[in-house]
C-alpha cells in the first residue's frame, strides 16, 4: 500500500532509471503498480550512468532532470552544467527520489543556446506547498525575459512568454499533479493540468531572443539574486524545443482521457480590467 510507505531523506543512494516513451513511467508513490495521476509523478531517479526517464528522441529534449546521486542531473545527452542546487533535499519512497524545496532551495543551470527555443513544452510534476505570507506568486522554472511557470497563492498556475501569461481554469489544491506549459509555432499558449488544457490564449509574436540565458528552478533569477521562491516538491522536469501533441501530454500525466478543448474565455491574463 502507497500510504504505509515510508518517506527517507536522503544524501544519494544509485538507482537505474530505463528509457520509456513520454508517460511510460509510474509515478513517485506508484511502487504497488498503481497507474501514477494524482498520486504522484514517474520514477525520475538515476545515476552518473542513468538515462533520461522519457525517450526524447525527435521531440527535441533539452532538459531531463532527476533528483537522485548528485541530487540534480541533466540527463540529455550531453548534459547542461548545473551552476547552482542550494538546499536541495531529496525524499525517497523506495525506488522512486523527488527534489523538495523549503522556500530557500533553488537549482541554477548555465546560461545554453539549447535553451533558445521558438516552440516550447515544459511539462513535470509538482506538489505545492502554500506560498509563504505576502508572497502572491512562486516560480516554479523561468529562462528570464523569455518563458516561464508559475504557482500563484490562490493555487492557480501560470504559463508565460515574455510578459503575456495564460492562468489555469482549474487550482492545484494538495498532493501530486502533472502540469505542462505548451507555446507551438502559430504563437498559442497552453496550459495543462494532469494532461487536460486548462487555458488557452494567442500571443501577437514569438518567444523574445536573448534573455537572460540561464534557466532557474525553484525561484526566479535576476542580478545575482533569487525571488519568488517555490515551497514544495518537483519531479521529471522535461523541457523540449517542440511542441507535443495533447494526446502525449494525457500520457505524461497517466491519464487515459484528457480535455483538449481550451476553456470558453480561453486564458485570462489577470492583471486584465
């Protein structure tokens, strides 16, 4: 039973992980073969020798994390330098690691021209805490000036490119849940929770060249400092230079059925009157 597992901290200990398609892998918590969902992400454990999680191949992967030994790996191939993990924990439930994050713990990777992208899907695994008092708005992942995830105090999600931004219809409220941000080459901006969109909007134009050139997690990165911090856990961290198709997206999030129709006010921007 998942509820009489118990929950290690942990400073590594190796586990292999296997290649699968997008979706394949039971989640975090799924070790008495449940199908993963609400439940809880797909194992995203390794070594130095593991691969990625997920088969990325022709979905153009650029970023494939695990929390493990060393607590944070890229597992593309070759692998983007990380630059920065301050205050990562890792909790175990046997085979299965996630990265948990106290509001002082951020991951840092090394400014990449791989992570120039003109059509994008960030999808992964969160379990938020509640933002600390007076914070409206926690980072999940942000490359600056150019995308980015969010989880706002009243459990809602952001997707952003630049400074437009789709929220969710739906709030996160209390245990796992798969999440995924979607921008394609028409300039569309999808938000998924648990493989199902929850927000749609068109932007008038693509993602902005440059930036800042590295990508934060767990808090936003800006002159040598960390804001908005995210309190909570994270697992399977995917960021592809394409745009995935909804069906894919269900899979990623254990789910056999999905909604793929964007919401009737599509995605509200609401700093909007």
């Amino acid at each position: 039973m998942r509820t009489a597992c118990l929950l290690w901290l942990i400073a590594g200990c190796g586990f292999t992980s296997q290649t699968s398609p997008i979706g394949g892998d039971p989640g975090p918590g799924d070790v008495d073969g449940g199908t993963g969902g609400p439940a809880g992400p797909g194992g995203g454990s390794g070594t130095s020798a593991s691969r990625c999680d997920i088969d990325g191949t022709g979905l153009g992967l650029r970023l494939c994390l695990t929390f493990d030994s060393p607590q944070v790996q890229d597992l593309v191939d070759p692998p983007h330098q990380v630059a920065d993990t301050t205050g990562i924990q890792i909790l175990r439930i046997l085979s299965n690691a996630t990265a948990k994050l106290d509001g002082n713990a951020h991951i840092r990777f090394m400014p990449s021209t791989d992570f120039d992208l003109q059509a994008l899907t960030l999808e992964l695994w969160i379990d938020p805490d509640k933002l600390a008092k007076g914070q409206s708005s926690a980072t999940i992942l942000e490359r600056g000036q150019q995308y980015f995830v969010a989880y706002q105090q009243d459990g809602h999600l952001q997707c952003g490119i630049a400074d437009q931004r789709v929220t969710s219809a739906v709030a996160i409220v209390g245990g796992w849940h798969h999440v995924a941000c979607r921008f394609d080459a028409a300039h569309e901006l999808r938000i998924y929770v648990d493989g199902s969109v929850s927000g749609c909007t068109q932007l008038p134009g693509g993602i902005p060249t440059g930036g800042a050139g590295e990508i934060a997690i767990g808090a936003s990165y800006s002159a040598s400092t960390y804001q908005n911090s995210y309190v909570g856990s994270l697992d399977n961290v995917h960021l592809f230079a394409s745009a995935l198709a909804d069906a894919d997206l269900c899979r990623a999030a254990h789910k056999t059925s999905c909604n793929t129709r964007c919401p009737e006010d599509g995605g509200r921007d609401p700093r909007a009157p």
